[in-house]
C-alpha cells in the first residue's frame, strides 16, 4: 500500500477517507511514524519512506471543490485593444474574503496600459511619460487591482463591483460570492491584434496562502438576452483557477478545539501549544503576542510577501493553546429521542473582531435533522460518508465575534437540538465530538481523541435519563401504596 501526505493542508493523514492517520514524527529512517484513530481505537505505526507518495497540490476533502476562478471576458475592440471584463468568483463552500478585500495583480505580455477602468482602479499609475494628451489609468508592467468601495461615485461603478473587496462564501451568500470590473486596454498597435493573456496571475484575499495558475483560453463566455431568449458570447475568455494552501499562507495555526460533556466533570482543553507557545509580554493583563490573525491589511507601496505578513502581530489573552480563536463543543443533555449540544465560539484577540465569521463541523450525528437555536446553518455534502454542517451569525444579532477586552472574552454560542440514530448513536469511544473543525475556512487544532470525555465505567449508551428513573420510582410506590389500601 502507498500513502498519501498533503503538504500544503493542515489536516491528518487519509487512507481511503475511513482510516485517520495523525503524523507524529519523522523517523531517522526518512519515513514517518503515525497514530491510526480509525474508530476512536489508538495504534501506532510506522511508514517507510519508499511507501510514502508526497504531493504538493492537495485540496481540502471537506470542499474539494473549492478555488477562486478569475475570468477576462472581451467583448468590444477598441483602436489599439480591446474592452473586458474581468469576474472573480469564490468558488469556496466556506472561505470567504473579509476586509480589507481581495487583491489582484498580473504580468503584461506585451507593452499594454490601461486606459480606464470601472469598478476597481489600479493602485499605481506608473511612468505615462510617453503620452501627452490622454494619459492612461496605469501604465505599469505588473499593476496591482483593488475593488472600490461601496460608496464610490455611480459613474466609476460596474455590475457586481465595489463592495471593498469582500467577498461571501459560496454556501452562505452565492450572490455577493463574485465581483467583476471593467478594463479598456490598449497600446497593442493597429488593427489587426488580439493581445496575449497576462503571466504570474497573483491574488492576495487579504493574505498570502493563494496559488494561481495560468490564464487559459476556454469557452467564450455566454450570457442570455431579451428575456432569455437570445443567446450573446463574448469574442473570448481566459480562465484562471487559484487554489488556497494555509501551509504556503503561514505555520501557525489559528484556532482549537475544546470539549467537555454532562457526564464526565473533566474539561478536554486545547492541546498545549496548539497555536504557538505563550511568552508573557505584558504582566498586568497576561497580553501575549502571536503571529496576526486575520491577515493585516495590505501595503500599497511596501513589501506584501508573506514574510512580510506574517511579521505583523496581534496581542492576544495569554492561554495555553494561544490561539487567537477557541471552539468549545459541549455535550449539555440526553433526551430520550434526542441530544443537545452547546457549541461556543471565543475570541481571544485584544484588538480584532471578526466579521461574517463561519464555523464548519463534521460530524456523523449532523445528519440527524439538527435544529440551531443561534446560528443561521446549513449541511454541506462532502465526499466521504461522515455530513460537515456549516454555521455562521444572524444578521444585526451575532454575525460579530467581538475582540476581548479588560471585561471578558468575546464569544458567541448557540445550542443545537439533533435526534438520536438507534443504529449508531453512542457515548462511547468519543462517538459525540466532533471529527473536524474549520474557523473561517482554517483547520482548527483538535485534540487527540485518547483525551476526550469518557462515560463512567458501567455506562452503557442505552442507559435511560436519571429523571425517567425518578418517574419510574414514583410510579412504583403509588403503586405499593395503592394495594396497600386496598
């Protein structure tokens, strides 16, 4: 058998989606050692490195779908270039762009300007020089592209434009998951021209972490008129995929997991260092710095690596696992027909909130009709047996996950109601945690599952509540008392 590691993803190990390998370390040997959790069962084993098949263009199982698709649509010639618009569409069930928005840049293949623009504007004009009367937008080789923001002026808006960037998931709000803006381009000489896609296609949403690749020429684009009873195409589109990789967007995790249960009073905290070690800058109020989450804003005129991204910090309540953002996963009560949980999202970050926030969660009981008190939801169909549900805030209500301060924590929580399966349903071996969690599109750490809330020895999964044998009791001796008078 050959094994599979993803390099670029945060996530354990699959072997045919039904055996979860953990690595652990790196033998001397050049192969790994691995802890096998298939049905919450620890054994350790070891892969050697012939055995071992690395691939550095993986993509997140739960949205296997999932990329940034960037269209340049020409539909008008112009003297010396052509007319396009250019669509950027989130093709993410869960990742969204939060503010300050998305960034696009590219290479020109040829000595192309940009005479005007609506809808965005290109952050450099560069050396127009050469021209005396009408001067271009930008005349630089490689210009970079921002959104306008919502209240710019009608005359430099475009269809689907200007919301500062910021983009929705794909399941949550498909019609603000897309913006567009128009391009003139010339300097491409005298009639007849077509003009060459651009190179190094680069897109930051806000951050590093985005791959591109290149402009491909596919398919005219086609869009209906009168009614929908015309059919019109563009005169040609080029078409670019860009995948998301937080290993190529930073090291350090962002956010973990913790879990508890009525039956057992032992709290499973993150694990230790789950998103970095603390070191106490601050001994009033226990501030720790860590790497800044989200992305800080783009420069427009400095270095914009990801070195140079991930060399901004945010001070953060000192904790143990130092992550900016903790999911709590608590399983409050047992029904007889039914279970509850209580799932809390907290903010452990002094100066950030987080708008438009999402939290994906996989587990097998989700597919059980679950009713969410709090938060708006929805169950996404990934490609294995196990159904994701993601949740996200309600509108004016608590689609802000507030920063913390001197007062508390920031956090937002709701509970969720599901039914319970007879074929599958179980307090044993950790059935009732979570497999995985996502904050805003990143894998959040979790604990190892020999650390989970475990029943109390002699508790079987068919063990009625305590209250239905306070009922039963009574019953019991009105019964007694009953015969008694008679």
């Amino acid at each position: 058998m050959r094994y599979t590691f993803c390099t670029r993803l945060k996530i354990p190990l699959f072997v045919d989606h039904d055996v979860a390998l953990v690595i652990t370390s790196v033998a001397d040997s050049g192969g790994l050692e691995v802890v096998d959790f298939s049905g919450m069962n620890m054994s350790h084993h070891h892969i050697d490195s012939h055995m071992l098949l690395l691939v550095s263009d993986c993509y997140d199982p739960l949205d296997p779908n999932g990329n940034f698709t960037i269209i340049f649509d020409t539909y008008d010639w112009t003297d010396d270039g052509y007319l396009a618009k250019v669509t950027i569409q989130n093709l993410f069930q869960y990742r969204h762009v939060d503010k300050p928005g998305w960034q696009i840049g590219w290479i020109w293949q040829q000595n192309e300007v940009i005479w005007s623009m609506n809808g965005a504007f290109a952050t450099e004009q560069g050396n127009c020089s050469n021209y005396k009367t009408d001067i271009p937008h930008s005349c630089k080789k490689d210009p970079e592209i921002l959104d306008l923001m919502p209240d710019a002026s009608s005359d430099n808006k475009s269809e689907d434009c200007c919301r500062g960037g910021v983009l929705d998931a794909l399941a949550i709000n498909p019609s603000k998951s897309f913006s567009s803006f128009g391009i003139k381009v010339g300097n491409l000489g005298g009639a007849p021209f077509s003009g060459h896609p651009p190179l190094n296609l680069t897109l930051n949403a806000p951050g590093p972490g985005y791959t591109c690749g290149p402009l491909k020429s596919v398919d005219p684009t086609v869009s209906l008129d009168f009614g929908g009873r015309r059919q019109r195409q563009v005169f040609r589109t080029w078409k670019a995929i860009c995948t998301y990789s937080s290993f190529l967007a930073g090291e350090t995790p962002v956010c973990c997991v913790s879990l508890s249960s009525f039956y057992n009073p032992e709290i499973t905290s993150c694990p230790k260092c789950s998103c970095g070690c603390r070191e106490v800058t601050d001994k009033n109020f226990g501030t720790c710095l860590r790497p800044a989450y989200p992305f800080p804003a783009m420069s427009l005129t400095g270095d914009n690596s990801g070195a140079n991204f991930m060399s901004a910090l945010d001070p953060v309540k000192c904790t143990d696992h130092m992550c900016p953002i903790r999911v709590h996963w608590h399983v409050k009560t047992s029904y007889v027909d039914h279970w509850r949980i209580k799932l809390t999202i907290t903010n452990y970050n002094y100066q950030r909130n987080f708008s438009n926030w999402n939290v994906l969660v996989q587990h097998p009981g989700l597919s059980m009709n679950p009713i969410t008190y709090s938060f708006n939801s929805t169950l996404l169909q990934p490609s294995f047996r196990d159904v994701v549900a993601l949740f996200w805030g309600i509108a004016f209500v608590n689609e802000e996950l507030i920063a913390t301060d001197e007062d508390g924590v920031g956090s937002v929580s709701t509970e969720i109601l599901l039914e319970k399966d007879s074929e599958s349903f179980t307090f044993k071996n950790g059935w009732a945690f979570p497999r995985r969690v996502y904050f805003n599109g990143e894998n959040c750490e979790m604990p190892l599952p020999d650390t989970f809330p475990t029943l109390p020895n002699g508790t079987s999964k068919t063990q009625p509540p305590t209250h239905w044998l306070f009922l039963l009791l009574i019953f019991l001796i009105s019964q007694t008392l009953l015969l008694h008078a008679l």
